[in-house]
C-alpha cells in the first residue's frame, strides 16, 4: 500500500531566550508543500528539568502545597538532545516517515469545515488548538530567524 507522504516546504524556527548557554527551546511552525502550516515546541531535557525546578521552588514557598518537582506540558513538546536546525528538522522528517507528524504538531488552518470555534483560537478537527491570526504575525512580524528549504 502507497501512502502519500507531506513534504515540507518550509520550517521557520524560533528560539526562546532562556539563560543557559545554548538555546533550551523553540517554537517551529512548518510550511507544507500544499500550503497548511503547523506549530509545536522543541525543547531539550535541561529544559525540563529547568521547569521542574521552578515548579519545586514555587511550591515550596506556599505554605499550602508540598515542596515539589514537576511541570505540565500543555501544548505539543518534542523533546530533542539539542536545539539546532539540522536535528529539527531531521526529526520533523522523522515523524513525517513515521506517520506521526500530524499527531504531535498543531495544524493551524482558517478553513472553517476543518475547524470548531473556541474564543479565538480554533480546534481542528483533532481537538488541536492553533490560532491562525498568531501563525500569521509570528510569520511576518515576530520570527527573524533563519527559514530552511
């Protein structure tokens, strides 16, 4: 059985500032060949353990909470070895092989058949949510780091 692979047109990668010496995180919106764009998070384990420690020191200072580690992950996180443009994405490829790309990235869409309202962010049909508006102004606006094709 042929199964019709996406391709990736474009992957814009945003890093986030985070006081260690190498980036810890980044936000990464991909660009199909057919157009759709989708967004996750890539972050490293020192990540974590940098959120996790927060969450420790944090709770240790309310009185009502026991002094612990841990952290929630909310929107979609891919957890690499490091943040750099080759391992983003050679994972990216992977997943795309792996047919689980869909299923860990947000797909931001404005077609309304594929979406449900929910204030202004949409959910797709996966239960996802993406803002197509954000996509949009991170795009042209905010990201200034490097595209690859």
């Amino acid at each position: 059985m042929f199964v019709s692979l996406q391709v990736p047109s474009k992957v814009w990668i945003e890093v986030h500032e985070s006081g260690f010496d190498t980036p810890q995180s980044c936000d990464v919106i991909v660009q199909m060949e057919d157009g759709h764009l989708y967004t996750a998070h890539f972050v490293t384990l020192a990540y974590i353990r940098h959120q996790m420690n927060l969450s420790y020191e944090v709770t240790k200072q309310i009185e009502e909470t026991p002094a612990v580690r841990y952290t929630a992950l909310e929107t979609p996180h891919l957890v690499v070895d490091e943040i750099n443009p080759e391992i983003i994405e050679d994972t990216i490829d992977n997943l795309i092989v792996l047919e689980t790309f869909e299923a860990l990235f947000t797909k931001v869409t404005e077609d309304e058949a594929d979406q449900t309202s929910v204030g202004e962010r949409t959910s797709t049909r996966t239960g996802a949510l993406a803002t197509q508006a954000h996509a949009k102004v991170v795009l042209s606006e905010v990201l200034v780091i490097t595209t690859h094709d």
